[in-house]
C-alpha cells in the first residue's frame, strides 16, 4: 500500500512541482558584505516602486529610472518547458562545493541530532521488523506472515498515541518553560 501512494506522491511531485531557481540580485546579499550601503540597497529598492515596462518586459524611461537599469522580466515558462531535464547553469561556484555542503551542513549540533536520530529510528524500526520475523516465525509462536504483521499492531498505537500526545502538549510546554525562563 504505501508503494502505490510513493509512486502516486512521485508523479505529481515530478509533474507539478516543478524545481523552480531565484536568482537573487548580488545587491541583497547583505548578510555576506562587510561594508552594508543600505542607502544604496534603498536607492536599488525604489527603482521597483512603479515600473512602467513594455511589452517585451523592459523598462521605460521615466526620470525615476533611467540612473538605475531594471532587469527585463521574462516570459513564464510552457508546461513543457518546465519539464525539461537541463535548464542551464545558474551559479558558477564549483562542482566541490556543493558536494561537500550537506557534509558541512553536518557540523551544525542541531542538522546532526536530527540526522542521527532520524537515521535511528529508522534503523530500529527495519530491526525490530527483523528481529521480530525471525523470533514469531519459530517455535514456540509458529506465527504466520500475519501473525508476525500483528505483533507491530501494539507499538503502531502506542505510537499513535504519543505522537497525539505529543503534538497536543509540545508547544504549551515549550511556551511555559520560556516564560519560566523569562524568555530565553
């Protein structure tokens, strides 16, 4: 059952989500400059007030514009032309770095516990199911496919109930041990 629903959520994804690229203007990127112009940034920002563009998506000149060029905006994409494999290259950063970045992204303390422990959670589930085919399948049990199936019934609502639980009391909790802490 979930195999058909994967394939299902996999074919809309593909056909419906289409990966998308924003391309930000290097002026924006104040979190990597040393020296912040904001007056600069706010005289780049004004140029967006009240454009007047043609219909080949440039601007006009108006006096407001003509110091500052506005990039034409482009035409939206056919559906087909979403779907294609290759769109070009977008950065020219290297290959490497993007290779190594989710390795990088690892050193984080909180990206790595929500990886090891996703990771092991995982791993106890698939073992548990293992663990447990091999124990019910001999005797004394003598258990069936179903029979080893119905053995994972108890800790699927046990698990059904903490995460209710959980979800319900999470947030109250977290709000209450912030204001105990006086906000921190």
């Amino acid at each position: 059952m979930f195999q058909i629903f994967l394939v299902v959520q996999f074919l809309l994804n593909l056909f419906f989500a289409p990966e998308t690229t924003y391309i930000r203007d290097r002026q924006y990127d104040i979190d990597m400059n040393r020296d912040e112009n904001f007056e600069e940034l706010t005289k780049v920002e004004h140029r967006y007030d009240n454009p007047q563009v043609d219909e080949e998506g440039r601007l006009k000149e108006t006096p407001s514009t003509t110091t500052i060029p506005l990039k034409p905006i482009p035409k939206k994409k056919t559906f087909w032309q979403e779907m294609a494999i290759y769109t070009g290259t977008y950065t020219n950063d290297n290959i490497l770095k993007f290779i190594v970045g989710p390795f990088i992204t690892l050193l984080n303390p909180a990206a790595l516990y929500c990886t090891v422990t996703s990771g092991l959670i995982t791993a106890w589930y698939v073992g548990t199911a293992i663990i447990a085919a091999g124990l019910f399948s001999a005797p004394p049990y003598n258990f069936g496919p179903s029979g080893i199936a119905n053995v994972g019934v108890g800790p699927f609502v046990g698990a059904s109930i903490a995460s209710i639980l959980m979800a319900t009391t999470s947030d109250p909790v977290a709000k209450w041990l912030t204001t105990r802490n006086k906000g921190v």
